[in-house]
C-alpha cells in the first residue's frame, strides 16, 4: 500500500470572482521510503501540490489517500496530529523566529505534540546535533548563517520523528556550498533512518540528487522517472 496516492488531483483557486486551475488531473503514487524529486518551473503547480499533500491545502477534485486512508475523511483533530506527528517541514525563507535561538526554534513543534515536557529538551538537542550545530545551541537564529538557519530548520522538522518530510526549494536562498551540504542531510536522512523525502525544486542539480524525479509543467505531470544514479554531495554533516 502507498503512502501516498494521488488520482486525478485537481486544484482550482476561487475568489469568487475568479477561478483559476493550478493542477489539472494528477496521479502519482510514493512508497514509504522514497525520496522524490518534483521538478518544474515557476508557476508549473508543484508547491501547490507539496501544499495538498502536506494537509496544508485543500485538493478541488480528484482523491488523496495518506496512509491508505481518504485524506477528506480524516477529522481536523486527526489532521493536526498528521501535520505535527507524521510531517515536517522545511521551506526556502527558513521560517524561524529571529529573535529566539536554536534551542528555542527547534523546541517549537513540541508544544503542540503529546510528548511530556520533560523530553523536549533531550529530543530537541538531539536534532541539533543530527545536523552539527550543537556549537550553536544558543545562538539567536539572526546570528547565523543562511546554511546554519535551513540546518535548524530541518532539525525543527525532525524533532517529532515524521514520516515524511517535504522540503520547497530548501536550497533557494543559498550558496551552492550550504545548498550541498542541505541535500546531503537529506540524503541521510532518506537512506541512513529511512525518512520519506519529498523535495520540491526547479534546480536540476538539486533534483538529480533524489532517486526519482516527478516533472510537472502547467499543472499536469511531463513525466515521472527514477534516478539511475543520484548524485552525492560531501558536505560533511553526520546524521546520528
């Protein structure tokens, strides 16, 4: 059974005065355990797509099924224990708050999970490290780098152990140095402790990086091929 699977998925935005289709009647499906590339350029649907497939977003038409189950018929209690227990997430603008540090940022998800307070700290420590910034524990997240904050945001999107994680343009607004060692994190986390990545980008290099790409053009899927060989980068972040 997939963990996700999508038929003839369609999206049309309405503010009442207009309709406009983003997605047109997609159909896909992910194992658990995949890490998947979807590729296509600005406009073409796919963060939209990452929005329906992460609850963040309601689909128009068409079926989702997470989990072997219809994504409508899951309750909203059920869907918030989706997004914080079994999603995490991390998107190009890092989303931190700047004025609270590391520790902080990456404790956030917890609040809303049913783990006792006494474990945050362990298991918010425990993510830092997985990506090596326990240096930077302290730290406010405006006192780092571009590379160190989308670090802290995948250690924020780790911390409650997710099935899957769904990464939009992780690697937008970095170097090609920070970006690698982003993507090899990834890697690790996909190949290493068996986490489903679904990676949203435009970049070919970054998508060469997973083992299938997902190419989506004005809302509908150009093709859907596995990677023969994914590319590795060698940034030297251990995960643990």
């Amino acid at each position: 059974m997939p963990l996700i699977e999508v038929k003839e998925l369609t999206k049309v935005y309405d503010d009442g005065v207009v309709k406009t289709p983003v997605l047109h009647g997609v159909s896909f499906s992910i194992e658990k355990g995949e890490f998947v590339a979807i590729m296509g350029p600005s406009g073409s649907g796919k963060s939209t797509l990452l929005h329906l497939l992460g609850f963040l977003d309601d689909y128009t038409d068409g079926s989702y099924n997470f989990s072997g189950q219809d994504a409508k018929s899951y309750t909203g209690d059920e869907v918030a224990h989706i997004r914080n227990k079994k999603l995490g997430f991390i998107f190009q603008s890092f989303n931190l708050l700047s004025h609270a540090t590391v520790l902080e940022n990456v404790r956030l998800p917890l609040l809303y999970s049913n783990i006792p307070e006494s474990e945050w700290d362990t298991l918010a420590l425990k993510a830092i490290d997985s990506v090596g910034l326990s240096h930077r524990t302290s730290f406010d997240s405006a006192q780092l780098s571009g590379g160190e904050r989308q670090r802290v945001a995948i250690a924020r999107a780790l911390v409650c152990s997710p099935e899957v994680i769904f990464a939009d343009e992780p690697t937008g607004n970095l170097d090609s140095k920070s970006g690698g060692a982003v993507i090899e994190i990834l890697q690790k986390l996909n190949e290493e402790l068996g986490h489903t990545i679904i990676l949203i980008t435009h970049e070919t290099y970054t998508a060469e990086h997973a083992k299938r790409i997902i190419r989506i053009k004005d809302g509908l899927i150009e093709s859907d091929t596995q990677v023969s060989s994914p590319h590795h980068t060698n940034g030297g972040i251990l995960i643990k």
